[in-house]
C-alpha cells in the first residue's frame, strides 16, 4: 500500500458513510496526529496513521500548492 505523505494544507475528505463525506484541511502536525479544520468549522485531531484509502480511512482531495506529488519527469 502506498504509504501518503500527510502535509499542512491538504484538504482531504472522509470516506466513513458517517460522515457524508466532510472535507477537512490539515492545520498541522503535532507527533503522531494531524490538527484537522471540518468545513463545518469544528478542530479535530485524526492520528496520521488513519490518512489511508479504506471504507473508514480518508482520501487526498487536493494536495499543497508547489507539491510535484505525480508530476511527470
């Protein structure tokens, strides 16, 4: 599995049912989690360990401006 770099500015979205798909944008790292904004204006915590494409994992929307991530050669 591909391991993803989570970074500060990412917005990334749910892919828990319960969740009807919130996006959310990374604030920061702090050790093993990253402090998350919801666009429905609440701060939450997500361990980095979680940011993995599975029915309750989350999914990269839009990566950092000036990130080469995928760029071809």
């Amino acid at each position: 599995m591909n391991k993803v770099s989570v970074k500060p500015g990412q917005t990334w979205v749910s892919n828990d049912r319960r969740d009807a798909g919130i996006e959310f944008v990374i604030i920061r790292i702090d050790g093993d989690y990253a402090i998350c904004g919801k666009t429905n204006g609440r701060v939450t915590r997500i361990r980095i360990d979680r940011f993995k494409l599975t029915a309750t994992g989350y999914k990269l929307v839009k990566d950092v401006a000036g990130d080469n991530q995928g760029a071809k050669p």
